[in-house]
C-alpha cells in the first residue's frame, strides 16, 4: 500500500485542522555539502600532486618486505594483546585482593606502566644490556645455573613484544578489574555456600561471567595495538613501518613508502574493526541476558533435585490415611 505524502492534521485551539509541515534543515545541507567540498578538494590535491608518484606506490604494495613486516606487525599485535591480556588478569586480582602487599604492588605497576610513554619502554628494553650484561637464572647461593648475552636475547622483535605487552597489561588491569566487579555479589556468595575456594570461585564462577565484560575492549586494544607497532621502528623490529623506513632510506620514494604502510594500516584496522563488531554485538547481548537471568551458581542449584536442597519431601496422605489417624475431612 502507498505511503501517503499528505501533510498530517492536527487540530487548533479553536477546533480548525491544522497542516503539519515537516522542517527544512537547510543548514544540515549546506554544512554536509561544504564538508564533501572540502574532502573533495583534500582528494584531488594528493591525487594529482606531481609530487606523489602513484606507479611507485602501486610497485611497492605488494612488496614482498612490506609483506614481511605486515607479518610481523599482526604477529607482535597478536602476542603482545596475549601477554597483556593474561598479564592483566593477575594484575586485577592482585589489586582486588585483601592481601594489602599484592594490592600495592599491582597498583605501583600499573601507575608505573601508564605514567611512562610506550617510547621510552620500548628503547629501555631494547637497551637493557646496558644495565644487565647477562641474563642469568641460577639457583640462589650457589652456581648452578645459566646465562645468556642480553643483546642476544634482547633483539627488536623481544624488546617490542615485551614493551607492548606490559604496558598494554597496565591497561588490562583496570578493564579486567571493572569486569570482575560487575559480576553479582550474590554469585561469590553462592560460590562460597557451595564450599568453593577463591581460586576455584575465580576461575570458575566469576571470570567466565566477566569474561563478557572483558573481551569486547579487548578488540578495540588490539586495534589500537596494530597502530602502536608503529613505534617498534626505533628498535628494529622489522615491523611494517620499520621495513617501510628501511626501503625509502634507499631510494628517497619517502612520501611513497609512507602511503603504502597508511593504506596496510587502515586496511588492517578495518578488517580487526570489523571483527571486533562482531564481537561487541555477541558479547553484549550475552551482558544482557546475563543480567536477566539466574547466574552460573544458580542455575547450577536449581539443576539439584528437591532432595538434594531441601531433604525429603513428605508423601501426601490420602483420605484413607487421614482416616487412620483420626482427622475428620468432612
């Protein structure tokens, strides 16, 4: 059926009808066409700028050390939001916990690892033979053990991902504490009426439920990670924008090789987006229904049978029975 594209009527103080006459919003119009104005002209200056060759551009995105240092930049992304991630869980349950050490020290290290830039973390690790020589493992008061040259050790891909990783696991630690703190009071009660200890009640009872709360930000860091890799350029690790850097030092295509590390960047960031939606849009109906309905320990009490709960439930008497004990049931 058609839609009618008669002006609906209201009726005045007086009774009369009255048309009703959507607004123009002219403005919007004009401010959306000087924006497109605007993005038009920023486009067609870089596209015609003599100064930009766009066949070299084209020659170097499928370059195959570009390709290799895509590679390592998911690779370092991808390990580092781990370490972070697992790294941050602890943090979290260490601040949450009564023990007034553990809950200091998390909090020295994550005012620690947010105060400093991810710059200097990453050229600290990087240089850190300058303080520690060897790297060496050995048991206490005696030389049995064994050493490794920290230069060896430390090479540009370990000092990204140890620099990545334990800064994003500051960041971890409040995303995982606030988890854990929306799950319901009443499930750590329930956990611990059923006789479970802490461990168990945190791995099993309350991390699974906060674990919905957790991993949608944990997309958006992982993007955010993609970007930060970046930075690895000051240390060698033959990252995307490192390999990049390294080529245009040979052949001065600067703004070229610049392109073509922005234009992998973005496309990287887009397809981990679009996951990472996904994502979102799970998770967050399963934080709705968690709220909605009985929690793990609940539902887990409510699969027991009444004799289980609540003892054995007594038979009921039949008139004959009432009889035989002397009660009227007229």
């Amino acid at each position: 059926m058609a839609k009618s594209t008669r002006p609906r009527q209201l009726s005045g103080p007086d009774g009369t009808s009255v048309p009703v006459v959507a607004l123009k919003h002219r403005d919007r119009w004009i401010v959306g066409a000087l924006a497109l104005a605007v993005f038009a002209w920023l486009l067609s200056t870089l596209a015609t700028n003599p100064n930009i060759r766009w066949d070299k551009v084209a020659e170097y995105l499928f370059f195959p050390k570009i390709i290799d240092g895509i590679w390592v930049t998911l690779t370092v992304s991808v390990l580092a939001t781990i370490l972070g991630l697992v790294l941050g869980i602890v943090l979290a349950i260490m601040k949450l916990s009564l023990n007034p050490v553990l809950n200091w020290l998390s909090t020295l290290y994550i005012w620690f690892f947010r105060g400093t830039p991810v710059l200097v973390q990453l050229i600290f690790w990087y240089n850190l033979a300058f303080l520690f020589p060897r790297l060496v493992l050995q048991i206490p008061f005696t030389n049995i053990g064994m050493w490794w040259n920290t230069n060896d050790v430390m090479t540009g891909f370990n000092s990204a991902l140890l620099g990545l990783g334990l800064n994003l696991a500051a960041y971890f630690a409040e995303t995982v504490r606030a988890g854990i703190q929306a799950v319901d009071k009443g499930q750590t009660e329930a956990a611990y009426a059923l006789g479970m200890t802490p461990v168990k009640r945190m791995r099993v009872i309350v991390l699974p439920q906060a674990m919905r709360i957790i991993i949608p930000p944990t997309g958006n860091e992982f993007i955010s990670m993609l970007k930060t890799t970046s930075l690895v350029y000051v240390v060698a690790g033959n990252d995307l924008m490192t390999n990049a850097s390294q080529i245009y030092k040979q052949n001065n295509l600067i703004m070229e090789l610049l392109i073509v590390a922005s234009l992998w960047y973005m496309a990287m960031t887009a397809i981990a987006t679009f996951f990472q939606s996904k994502l979102e849009a799970r998770y967050g109906a399963e934080a709705v229904r968690l709220v909605r309905r009985p929690g793990l320990v609940q539902r887990a009490l409510l699969k027991r049978t009444p004799s289980q709960v609540a003892g054995p439930v007594p038979a009921t008497l039949t008139a004959d029975d009432s009889v035989k004990a002397g009660k009227d049931l007229s």
